[in-house]
C-alpha cells in the first residue's frame, strides 16, 4: 500500500492542473480613485464565477506608463481619457473594448476640525491656507483636473506657491485627513469614503471639468475572455449599484475629451 | 544640464551636507557611548539606531510624518508656537535625510573609537587631561579618518533617500524636490532622457563619496 501512495501523488499532480478549470488570475490596473469600489465589486465577482482579480491600484500616469513598459496587465480603468489615449495610440488597447461608464466631479475639502471659511473658489487664495494638497497637477488625472480647474478660473497662478503635489489623489485626501495641508482639491468619490474631513463646496458642473473614466482590456491580455466577461461585469447593473452608491456618475457612452 | 537640473542637485547636495551637520553632534555622542561604555539597555540602544537601516523606509517615514504632523503634540507645538511645518517643507527633507544616514555614521564612528587605543587616552589623563580634552587632543585626532569615512558613507545614503522623504516631505518642484524624487517624477512623465541625466549625476556623487570613504578606510602606510 504504501508503495502506491507515491505513484498515486504524483499522479494527482500531474492530472490536477489538467481538470477544466476556469478560473484565471486577471491582472487589473486601476486609478487609485476607484479602489473602495472596486474592491466591492471585485469581492463579487470573484464569489461569482472564481476567477481572481488582482488589483495594480495608483496613479493612472503611473499604470499607464508601466503597461507601456510591458507590465503584465489585462485590464486598464483609467481616471483620464488622455491616459487611455496615448495606450490606443501605441497599440495596446484591445480594439473594441474601450469603454467610459463613470464620472465624477471635483470637490473641495477641508479637515473636520478645520476652522477656515472656505465656500468659493475665491476663498482657496486666503493666506490662511500654506498647504493645498492636489494630486500632482502634470501627470495624475485628479491633479490636471484640479489644475484645470484652477486655471478656468484664473487662480492657479496664486495657489501655486502653497500646491503640495502627491503620489495620487488619495494620497492628497490623506493629507487633508492628517491636517498637513489646510485644503485640497480631490474628488467626490474620495471625499464621501473620508471620515476625517468635510466637504467645503462642491466644483460646479459648469466650472469644472469634464471627468470620465475609460475602461479597456488591454492587446497583451492572455486572457482575452476572461478579462472581456470582467469588463462586461463592470458596467453590469449590480457593478453600477456599487459604484453609484461610493458617489461615482455612471454615464452613458465615452465623455467628451476633457 | 538644464538649470532645473542643476537647482535639484544644488538643493539635494545642500540638504544633505545640512543633515550632516545635524547628525554630527548625536552621532558622535552616540558612537561614543556605544564604543567606550557599558550601560544597561545598551544593546537595545545599539539596536534602535541601527533600525532605520534595516526598516522600509516609508515606515520610517510614517513614523516621522506622526511625530511631526500638525496632529502630534510636538507637530502643533512647533507649528502654533514657531509658526513652522516641518511636513511639506525642506525641514522634512532634512529629517528624513538626518534619521536615515545617522545609523551608517554611527557604526562607522562607534568602530573609528573603537579603534583607538584605550591606553593612549589613559596616559594622556595620567598626565593631566581631563576628559574632555583627552578626547579632544587625542581620541578624535586619531580616529578623525574612520569619522570622515562615516560621515561621507552617510552623505551618500542621505543623498539618495527617498521613501521616508516623499511621505514627510511630499514631492514638490523647487522646494522639496531631490534627486531622488525628480528621477521618480522623470520616469512617470516619461522624460527618461532627463531622468538618466539625473540618474548620471546621482551615481557620480556617490561614487566620489564611497570612494573617498573607502580609501580613507584603508590603513595608512606605516
């Protein structure tokens, strides 16, 4: 009996990987702003067909520059058009696949326990204010938003001087959270998951800019289906309840170019 | 070089030659002690400093981003009472900077004083230095190569620091951007031509630094 065993091991091994199975690893690169979302959704989606999704979460300049490096990613969520553009232009988006389903707005916050009157654009040149935090205004989307933003309005030039620039956009949230910086400029989305800072006005619709995120699988993809019937997923009803409810815009069709 | 460039490397040269005189006075206090005495707790001290060797950097610099953030005690002390932020600010970069080369210049200066010997200082007190002087005249003297070896190797790490320094000091152009995170911010705009011009620099600097360290090191020809 016990000579079988080892046979019988080494059988198992070799027959087990060979059993149909469907589940894959898809890799997901996505903008930092989506992460509580996509977690969610993700924690669904994997309790429902067994696949496994890994989540590359940062900057969308960051994610974008490292799938142009080849970094093996099926999946790309990005927070800007732009981002999503110079991928196609290089070729490494799936044809076809491309797709904007959310958007979001920009909002101005403050720590919770801050005592600064902020309520318009106008307010953000106070010298009361030494530090706002804004995801770095040449390469993250949420920052060339905020700088956007600013610059319609004629008021960047007066920030400019007390702009912390940060990793991403969460990280500027975080450091409103810490009170380090006295305001930042981040996005609904990121200002509704806070429980340490408030709201202090809200970017209008017609001043700000336009903000939608492109969803695409990428050409380098193993896994084209799978990754394709994820995509699907994302822009399912049970995926837009998810994102609706962490504050996101579902649009229809792709946004204007901001 | 653009003058961009060469303001960054200005910038990170200052800050690092400032961290140096910042550590100098602890370090040396602490090399000392560590070389010369016996105390209790001296090998959980030994193991504190060398810490930030061995821990990630960002963890590092979380714990710094605590201890000076405008929520610590000592963060709003500074900030209410001195009207200054140390987060966001070339003070951070110099924090940072100054924890994290401290641990390799204390172990190099802790085996500097090690190596003198202990009887050249008990001869100069026999004849009538106190221990001050002692110490002045003659452990220093002789120990002051394997102290400038130090000093230069932790230059070098201050240099190149980068993980505890964008958490305390953020990334920001002109005022508190290093060599360090101008690189990282090159490669994510995709300016890998400036960042190599950046990258260049950065290794010619710490070649000249842990090349003098190294040939300071070696004995001198008796």
């Amino acid at each position: 009996m016990k000579r079988l065993l080892l046979p019988l091991a080494l059988g198992a091994w070799f027959v087990l990987p060979a059993v149909p199975t469907a589940a894959v690893e898809l890799n997901v690169s996505a903008a930092a702003s989506l992460t509580d979302a996509l977690q969610e959704i993700v924690h669904a989606y994997e309790a429902s067909c067994g696949d496994h999704i890994l989540l590359n979460l940062g900057a969308s300049s960051l994610l974008a520059r490292q799938i142009e490096e080849g970094a093996p990613a099926d999946l790309f969520l990005s927070a800007d058009e732009a981002k999503m553009d110079s991928l196609a232009k290089k070729g490494l988006v799936l044809a076809g696949t491309r797709k904007s389903v959310l958007g979001n707005t920009l909002v101005v916050v403050v720590p919770l326990d801050s005592k600064l009157k902020i309520s318009a654009p106008a307010d953000l040149v106070s010298s009361s204010i030494r530090a706002l935090a804004l995801a770095e205004p040449q390469t993250v989307p949420a920052g060339i938003y905020a700088k956007e933003y600013l610059q319609k309005l004629g008021l960047w030039r007066k920030v400019i001087d007390r702009v912390v620039p940060t990793e991403n956009v969460r990280a500027a949230l975080a450091a409103v959270e810490s009170g380090n910086a006295d305001a930042g400029i981040v996005y609904q989305t990121d200002a509704e998951i806070s429980h340490k800072v408030k709201v202090a006005y809200a970017v209008s619709e017609a001043e700000g800019p336009k903000i939608s995120y492109p969803f695409a699988a990428l050409a380098a993809s193993r896994h084209p289906q799978e990754t394709r019937r994820f995509l699907a997923y994302l822009s399912s009803p049970p995926a837009l309840d998810v994102f609706r409810r962490f504050g996101f815009l579902v649009i229809s069709g792709p946004a204007a170019h901001p | 070089m653009s003058g961009e460039e060469f303001q960054i490397l200005g910038f990170t040269l200052g800050m690092a030659a400032l961290a140096m005189v910042a550590i100098l006075p602890p370090g040396l206090a602490l090399a000392w002690l560590l070389a010369r005495r016996t105390f209790p707790g001296k090998a959980v001290l030994e193991t504190l400093v060398a810490l930030p060797l061995v821990m990630p950097p960002v963890a590092t610099g979380l714990f710094l981003l605590r201890l000076f953030g405008r929520r610590s005690a000592l963060g709003r002390f500074v900030h209410d009472r001195l009207d200054v932020d140390v987060i966001f600010t070339w003070r951070g970069v110099l924090v940072a900077m100054a924890v994290m080369s401290l641990p390799l210049f204390v172990r190099s200066a802790r085996v500097a004083f090690e190596e003198v010997p202990l009887r050249l200082e008990q001869i100069a007190r026999t004849l009538g230095a106190s221990p001050v002087r002692a110490f002045v005249t003659v452990t220093l003297p002789l120990a002051a190569r394997g102290l400038t070896a130090g000093l230069l190797l932790a230059f070098a790490r201050a240099l190149g620091e980068f993980g505890a320094t964008i958490v305390v000091a953020g990334n920001i152009p002109g005022r508190t951007q290093t060599l360090a995170l101008a690189i990282y911010q090159l490669i994510q705009l995709g300016r890998d031509d400036a960042a190599v011009r950046l990258c260049l620099a950065a290794a010619g600097l710490a070649f000249v630094a842990l090349f003098t360290s190294e040939r300071l090191l070696r004995r001198r020809p008796s």
